[in-house]
C-alpha cells in the first residue's frame, strides 16, 4: 500500500472512530454521569442519521420519484441536518423518557432496547417513510465542491473532529456546573438527591434527551460519511453493543474515556479484520461473527477486572475547589 | 380470528417457557437476563445437533409418532438439550455473575454483562451453525387437522401446548413439594430471611438458572418444531418475554404464564390489523402501556 493509500485508510478509521466518539460522549451523559442504562443507542443513532438525510436531500423528482419514495426532502444545508437530527432524536428520547424514567433502572434499559428495535422495523417496513429497507442514497456531504472526490475525507475528519470537540467541550461544560452535580448525585444516591429537594425524574429526563440528541448528531455525521444508509446499519450489534464497550473501555463519567475507548476499540475492532485474515476460506464468510466474539469478551473482561476502564472517573466536585 | 388466538396461545406457550425461566431469575438472582432469549436459540441448536448428528450415530432409528413431525430421536434430545443449557447457565453464573456479586456491582452492570453473554452465545451459534434457517425435519409436508369453528392446528402444535403444561405442572410440583423448591420459593420471597434461616443461596441460585435456562431450552426447541430455526430467534423472543414478565410481575411465575398467553395471544391478533413483522412492538406497546399504568404488573402489590 503506497503512501496516499495508508493516509486515506487512517483518515476513513479516524472519522468512523470520530463518530462513535460523539455516540460514547452522548451515552457518557446518560450512564456515565446519571446512570441511565440505555441500551437503544441504535434507535437514535438511526433517528438522527434519516433526519438528517431528509432534510438535506430535495423530495425525489422526475424518475425518481418512482423509485425512491422518503416523507419530506427540504434540502437545506448540512448544519440543518445537524440540528434537526437532534431535535428529532430528543423527541424521541423525550416520549419514551416519560413512561420509563421515573422506574427501576433495568426497565429503562427494556424499553429502550424496544424502542431501537420498532424505530428499525419501522423505517425498514415503511416504504413511504425513507424508502423501505433499500434505504437512502446519495446524501450530500457538506463543502463538497472545495476538493476533488478522492480528497474529500480529508475535508470531512477536520467537520467531525470539530463536532466532536464542540460536543466534548458543551459536556464538560455542563457536567461542571451545578446541574452536572445534580446527575452525578441522582446516579450515587436518587434517594438523598430527591430528598435535598431535586426533582430526580426531571433532571434523569435532561440528562436522557441531552444524550440523545447527541446520538442524534452522531448519526447525522455517519449519514453523509457514507452518503447511503439503510435499517441493516442500526442493529443492536453495530449501533448499540459496540458503543457499549467503547464507554466501558475507555472509562464511564469521563468524556476524555469515552472519546479514548472509541478510538481504541474501534482500531481493535478493525485490527481484528486483519486477524480474521488468517481464517481458512470456508470460516472466512463468518469472519465478523468472530470478531464480535472478541468484542464481546473484551467486555465480559472489563466489567470483571476493570469497571472503571482505563481513565476512571476524575473525582472534580467544581473548578472553584481544588 | 379464532385461529389467531388459538396461535397466539401456542406462542404464549413458547414465550410463557422463557418467561417463567427470566422472572424467577429476575427475582432470585437479581439479575434482567437478556441473555435469556439466545439461551433459547441455543437450546434449539443443541437439540438439532442432537437429532441430526449424535442419535443418529448413536443409532437411533428415524421413527416418527403418528402425525407429529418427530419421534424417539426428539424425545431423547429434548431434555439432553434442556439439562445441556441448565448447565451454560450455571457456567456462566459461575464465571461471571458470581464474581460481579462478590464484588458487589450493582444491578445494571450484571444486566450490561449478560447483554455479554447474550452476544457471545449468539456469535458462537453464528461460528459453528452459519446464519442460515434450518428444520429439525426438512421437506416434510405437514398437514393440519381440522377442527370446528374453522379452527386450522398441526398435531405438532397441539403437542407443544401440552408439554408447556406438563412442565409448568412439573415447576409447580417441583416448588411446592420439594425442599429445594420450597427454598426457592423463601428466597425469593425474602432473601435475608432465608439466609439466616440458612439457606445455601448460592445453591438457589444455581439450581434457579439451571430451571430457568432448561424451561427457555424447551421453549425454543418447540418454536423450533413448530417454525424453524434461525440464530436470531431468541433474540426476537427477548422483548415478548420481558413483557410478559413484567406483565405478570416480576417473580411470580404463574403471572410470567398468564403473561406470556396475554403477549402471544396480544401479537397474533394484531396481525389480522397490522403486517406480521409489528408482532415485536405490539409487545413492546403492551409493556410500555403497562408501564404508564401498573409498573408492578398485575399480580404485584402496590
């Protein structure tokens, strides 16, 4: 592989790490700093990447039209796409918050398994909603015109590592000021928390439409990466379980951690391609099932002898107080 | 409509097995298996290894009952299959959970580990069996009786109603006549009682999975004989089985029964209004309704 190759391939792992790290900070919010166990992360994943593809494609014409059938096409600019897949995810998160927020902490995580299942099921069986389990193609990538086709990607890890630092930097924010106090003292003890006078329900509801809304963006960014996406994207394994390991590797109620663990589970991840290599040919078309077999002991091995990760959580009450 | 509800209790039965299994789980060992389901899948391939490869090496002759799709082979493979899971769910409470409870982890990081499990046993089916859907019996027509009020049911169907009841019987003797089950039963009612009344938890705990890890096997040994077998299938069946656990309250067992034919029942219905793939969030529905209006589920105390 010559020397344009390789940098290609490390810029096009950098922007796929980029976007799980945006979806590892979004869920650092909920787990992380609340301790809401959400594991739908697909469901929005998959809410901010159709948002964001309608809103930036126009409504399919002419031929066609036949062909590609998707609710609206507004076709605005790329930062719309941003900001209105997050808003769509954060009505999302906002309606199934509502029934499951103010119960036990595994029921939340039932229901928003459900919820990531019916939004794939939804948008594969509805032809008339974006196209049915062919999906949507040719989404626009923003400042496409500034390089040539081959050179884009360099254009587009510089608008995800922006984003991500955007993200990153809103959630340090946030998570220093007196409302981030508040989550962190709902996930050490709900009962103290709501007996100083917080109303638990309503922060636990922030805290979950905030982390949504970024999964929202991340699935935005993943959209016009790859300028098609389909259902088949979104499942459990790639859209919520990897995320998963991501966080819990790198470090939970530590935005550092979660951006650290995606990059390095998403190299292990892409790292273990090259081991699936050495497969005999018969077992090479269940290469993935392998891989995932790795990720998931990885896990299992990090839950038992690290659950704090690699960077564990920084004990900073406030910037005031050393 | 009547043949969707008749169906819809045949399903009821299959979801009430993994039912049973995931609430007394649920409430003994603390533990929101989401492994539960792909304890399932496995229990089916088990049994197909069973019935395709080892009996009949073993010799075994291919006999068939009447007008059931199986014979002396199935008969054998079914509780090898179910003790076969009993023990991977012990294993895996033995290498996992067990020391996360030592440690003293809290609920959703057991839940996040067997979310683990429930993956890796999944990827292992993938490796070895393909992603292919497969049959205990291929090729075989399978004709159904018919019965009055236009009611359409295969032998095999009406077994599998029937060895539902037999085991749900087998469960209630087995809890209410045994020490071993009326221990269960203390512990779960209330688990530092029991152990000061020296009750070996651990024990529970063991003989809680291995129950419910063979009811799950027998439950998808029967989707198995009824439909077909595919990896994800247990997986499909997790959200149905949750529902009807939390529908039936967590840790009563006759609740998690009358919750998996109210599931069942509730998603082959909606196919007469709604395509057939929405039969997962018509569970999904019910439990988030149920949710809104009776979190603790209709046999539980406010």
């Amino acid at each position: 592989m010559h020397i344009a190759g390789l940098s290609s391939y490390i810029v096009s792992l950098i922007i796929m790490a980029g976007i799980y790290a945006v979806l590892s900070l979004g869920l650092n919010i909920q787990w992380g700093y609340t301790g809401l166990f959400n594991i739908g992360i697909a469901g929005f994943f998959c809410i901010g990447a159709y948002t964001s593809a309608m809103i930036t494609t126009p409504m399919p014409s002419g031929i066609y039209a036949k062909y590609v059938h998707q609710l609206f096409g507004l076709n605005l600019p790329f930062v719309f796409g941003l900001l209105g897949a997050a808003i769509a995810a954060g009505i999302i998160a906002f309606l199934i918050g509502i029934p499951t927020l103010r119960l036990r902490d595994d029921y939340l995580a039932i229901a928003t398994l459900g919820i990531a299942e019916t939004i794939r099921l939804i948008f594969n069986n509805e032809q008339w909603l974006a196209n049915g389990p062919r999906g949507l193609m040719g989404l626009p990538q923003p400042l496409h015109s500034l390089v040539s086709e081959r050179n884009y990607n360099y254009i587009y890890i510089i608008i995800v590592i922006v984003i991500m630092a955007i993200i990153y930097l809103a959630i340090e924010k946030a998570i220093r000021s007196p409302w981030g106090r508040v989550l962190r003292a709902i996930r050490e003890d709900e009962g103290s928390a709501s007996m100083s006078g917080k109303d638990v329900f309503n922060f636990k509801m922030q805290s979950f439409v905030f982390g949504c809304m970024v999964m929202g963006v991340g699935g935005a960014l993943y959209a016009h990466y790859t300028r098609s996406i389909t259902p088949t994207v979104f499942t459990p394994l790639y859209g919520t379980f990897i995320v998963w390991i991501m966080l819990m590797a790198g470090g939970s109620g530590n935005n550092k951690g979660a951006i650290l663990g995606a990059f390095v589970i998403w190299g292990v991840w892409v790292g273990t391609k090259f081991m699936t290599d050495f497969l005999p040919p018969y077992l090479q078309s269940r290469a993935p099932y392998f891989r995932f077999l790795i990720i998931g002991i990885i896990l299992e091995f990090i839950l038992i002898y690290r659950p704090q990760g690699m960077i564990g959580e920084e004990k900073s009450v406030s910037k005031l107080m050393e | 409509m009547i043949s969707l509800i008749v169906y819809g209790i045949i399903v009821g039965c299959i979801i009430a097995l993994g039912a049973i299994g995931l609430t007394m789980v649920y409430k003994i060992v603390g533990i929101a298996n989401f492994a539960h389901g792909d304890f399932m899948t496995l229990g089916a391939y088990i049994a197909l290894v069973m019935v395709s490869i080892v009996l009949p090496w073993v010799g075994i002759p291919d006999t068939r009952f009447g007008p059931l799709s199986f014979g002396w082979r199935m008969v054998i493979a079914f509780p090898v299959s179910m003790l076969f899971v009993a023990f991977i769910a012990i294993f895996f409470d033995k290498l996992l959970y067990k020391k996360l409870r030592k440690k003293k982890s809290n609920a959703v990081i057991l839940a996040m580990s067997s979310l683990g499990v429930a993956f890796i046993i999944r990827m292992l089916i993938l490796i070895i069996w393909g992603s292919d859907y497969v049959f205990y019996r291929p090729g075989l027509l399978r004709p159904a009786l018919f019965l009055p009020l236009g009611i359409r049911i295969r032998p095999d169907e009406i077994f599998i109603v029937c060895t539902a009841i037999f085991l749900v019987v087998l469960l209630h003797l087995f809890l209410n006549r045994t020490k071993m089950g009326k221990a269960m039963r203390a512990t779960s009612d209330n688990p530092d009682l029991a152990l000061v009344t020296g009750i070996d938890t651990e024990r529970i705990i063991s003989w809680t999975w291995a129950i419910g890890g063979a009811l799950t096997a027998a439950g998808g040994i029967l989707y198995g004989i009824d439909v077909q077998l595919h990896p994800g299938m247990g997986w499909n069946f997790l959200i149905p089985i949750f529902a009807a656990t939390i529908l039936g309250s967590i840790g009563n067992i006759y609740g998690a029964l009358i919750g998996g034919f109210v599931i069942g029942i509730a998603q082959e219905v909606s196919t007469a209004f709604l395509e057939p793939t929405y039969k997962l969030p018509v569970a999904f529905m019910i439990m988030i309704i149920i949710l809104l209006v009776r979190p603790e589920g209709i046999f539980g105390k406010e």
